[in-house]
C-alpha cells in the first residue's frame, strides 16, 4: 500500500486541519495554530527522481487488476484503517477516525502543483449558498424547492492548468454601418461595408483550464474566475480536511481550449476599438509570442441533490462563493408568464399603431414581430437563469491591464447600398 501524510500537533499529537478563517493550520484538540509552510518538513520528498520512476513503472504493471475497478488501497496512519479511492484522489476523510489524509504515492506522481489557493468559503456557505441559489431563481419548479433530497457535499481541490501568454494579434473585421431616413411616402435605408483591420500585441494571465476528468469543463469553466493573485506555494497542509485531485488531463491535452479562449479575447478587446453597427470576425491570425504555465489546485465546494429521480449537480468557487447549477425549470409558470409578455407587447405595439394610423396589414404584421422578439427574450432571460452552467467565451476575466498596443488600425469602405419601400399613409 502507498504511503499516506496526516500533519500531527507536535503538542497533543492530534490530526490537523486547515481553518478557513484564519487561513493557518489548526489543531481541533488543543487548539494550537501552525502556519502551512512551518509542516513542510512533514511532508517528505514530493519531487520525482530516477528510483521512484522504476518503482511506479513496477507498480503500474502490478496494479492492473486493480486499476481495471479504478481503485486503490491505502492505510490511515492514525487509525489503521484501510482506505480505497480511484486513482487520481491525493487526498480525502478517512471514514473511520475522520482524519485528514494525504495520499503521498498521488502527490508523488508526475508533477507536483505549484501553487494552490486556500479556500475562503466554509461548507456551512456553501450549503448557504445552494439555498439561495435556488430561492432567487424565477420558474423554478416549485416541487424541487420543496422535496429535492441533499446527497453530497465535499470541498475539493481540483487541478487546473493556469497560463499566462503574450500575443501578436491580427484581426479583421466585417462591418456595417446603417442609417434610415424618409422622404414623402418612401422610407430609404442606405447600408454602408467595411473592411477593418487590427493588429498589434495583446497579454492575458492565469486562464485556466480544468485538468481533472471527473469535473465537467462547462461547470468548472461557470464558476471562473478565480483570483490568482491569493494563491500560495503549494504545501500540503493546506489540503488537510479537504479532498483533492491529481491532474488527470495533460497540458497538451487543454491547450487547444486555452488557445481558443484566448484568440476570442483578442478579437474581442480589438473589436471594442471597431465602433460600427454591426460588427463580425472575418478572420484572425493570433501566435504567442511567449507563454508560461502552472499547475495550480482551485478550491471547489460541490454539492448534488436528487430529484424526481433525477442527479443535479452544483459547484461553489470556494474562494470567491459564486455559486453555479442547473435547475429544473416550471415550464407551465414560464410558458404562461411568456404567453403574457408577447400579449401584452402585442397590443401596446399595435394600439400604437392605429393611434399612428399605420395600422394596416404591414402594421399588424410588425407588431406581431415585435411581441414575438419580446417574448422571445423575456423566455431566454429566464431559461439562462435556471440553465448558468456553460463554456465560458473569451478571457476577459484574464486580460493584462494596458497590454493592448495597436500597430494597425485600417478602415477600408467597400460599398453602399440602398433600399426603399412604400409606406401607407391612409
């Protein structure tokens, strides 16, 4: 079996934890505080030699078995207790004495983390929080409030790959600008076409990208962002009483992920120089100049209700309290709230226009348009309040204060066009 690490009070000899408020490590017995990088001497050789390669290659063909069912023994040092996990947890309960451990074989492994940010939120804030959660929210199915069944909560340190990069940006833009006007019975609309171009140098930091499979990227990506500046030197103390992931994904793996995330933040802080109706990319030729990267462990409440037969899972940033889930949703209560905002859209819209005495076919068929549009967001509005799980767009959250320098900015009118059409009067 792997060795574990337990951070014993040199005092009573007791199990430590790591307090949220006070941000040190905490003996529950005596109440002595140490501060996290004062237990590294506890922690043992973490880096990765020769020798503990062929070890690991020995045990990785021992272990087969094993590994087929994803799990792994381990031994409490405080109890004795057996202790099985899959193969990426570095750190968990033991479920006989309730000690914090530390699985050193998994913190062993290829990489050992850089940095970690300490959690800020307590389990009783994030139960807090999932309440609130739901209680906020409009349409949600009234049932759910009143008979979902709590399943599980664990605070969890979740690996990310975290990069900082400096680019040479080259974008262009398809863009129109519009303008309406109206002579006698005739209302013209002249559309002009633009060929613009940015280009120059653009810097983004820490944008993350999950490195665990157990954790879905669109859940972890809704409780962004984290404040890097906080994390610490990693240190083993601060994953006592929490569980915790070894990273499971490469870096090679997440880099096509970051890459979009931040080509998209690019286009879009040049595009915030584009000042036109409408503006699209047409296309963008984005290299990285330099760029460097860390493995980090993110503090992360989870939580999961059962319901109707049905798992919801949520997620906490544990530093920040942002709180993310899907919920179902009143499709009844939501259904008939939409039916009335495109009613009563539709009959103001429509009283306007016979009071304008435009009402005629044309204006029974605009107003109608605009009701559907409105009812049509009023719906979307509420459905992305109930359904806030989603990829995030871009790295806005990341982008370096006062890094974009524009070399070329180019304006180019292609062409106009106008249009006319008949207006009734009677």
């Amino acid at each position: 079996m792997s060795d574990t690490i337990n951070h014993k009070c040199p005092f009573c000899g007791g199990s430590l934890e790591f307090d949220i408020g006070s941000q040190r490590v905490k003996c529950p017995y005596c109440d002595n505080e140490f501060d996290p990088n004062e237990l590294k001497k506890n922690e043992g050789d973490l880096s990765v030699n020769e020798e503990q390669i062929e070890l690991a290659a020995d045990a990785g063909s021992e272990w087969d078995d094993a590994e087929l069912y994803g799990m792994s023994e381990y031994q409490c040092k405080t109890c004795g207790g057996n202790l099985y996990t899959d193969e990426n947890t570095s750190a968990t309960i033991c479920p006989y004495c309730g000690n914090a451990v530390m699985l050193k074989g998994r913190l062993s492994g290829t990489l050992k983390p850089d940095l970690v940010i300490p959690f800020q939120m307590t389990k009783a804030q994030a139960l807090k929080g999932l309440e609130e959660h739901a209680r906020s929210k409009w349409f949600v199915a009234k049932a759910y409030k009143e008979y979902n069944q709590l399943e599980e909560v664990k605070g969890l340190y979740v690996p990310f790959w975290v990069y900082d990069a400096d680019l040479d940006a080259d974008v262009v833009y398809n863009c129109v600008d519009e303008r309406t006007w109206r002579t006698g019975d005739t209302e013209y609309t002249e559309r002009k076409y633009y060929r613009v171009r940015r280009a120059g140098d653009i810097a983004f930091d820490h944008v993350p990208a999950d490195g665990s499979s157990k954790m879905p990227d669109d859940l972890m990506e809704s409780i962004e962002p984290f404040d890097h500046k906080k994390a610490m030197d990693f240190t083993t103390a601060y994953l006592s009483g929490y569980v915790a992931d070894k990273y499971d994904i490469d870096q090679e793996t997440v880099r096509p992920r970051v890459r979009k995330r931040m080509a998209e933040g690019a286009a879009d802080a040049f595009a915030s120089t584009v000042h036109y109706d409408e503006v699209s990319v047409n296309s963008s030729n984005i290299k990285a100049k330099s760029s460097t990267v860390n493995y980090t462990l993110y503090p992360v409440w989870l939580l999961s209700t059962d319901w109707n037969g049905e798992k919801f899972m949520f997620a906490m940033n544990g530093q920040t309290g942002k709180m993310v889930g899907n919920l179902p949703m009143d499709k009844l209560r939501l259904g008939s709230a939409t039916a009335g905002v495109f009613g009563i859209i539709a009959a103001i819209t429509l009283g306007l226009f016979f009071f304008m005495k435009d009402f005629d076919v044309g204006g029974l068929g605009i107003g109608l348009v605009i009701a559907a549009i409105a009812a049509a967001i009023f719906f979307a509005h509420f459905q992305a309040q109930l359904k806030n799980v989603k990829y995030q767009h871009g790295a806005a959250d990341y982008y370096r204060e006062g890094s974009m320098n524009l070399s070329v900015k180019e304006d180019v009118f292609l062409y106009k066009r106008t249009t006319s059409r008949r207006l009734n009067n009677n």
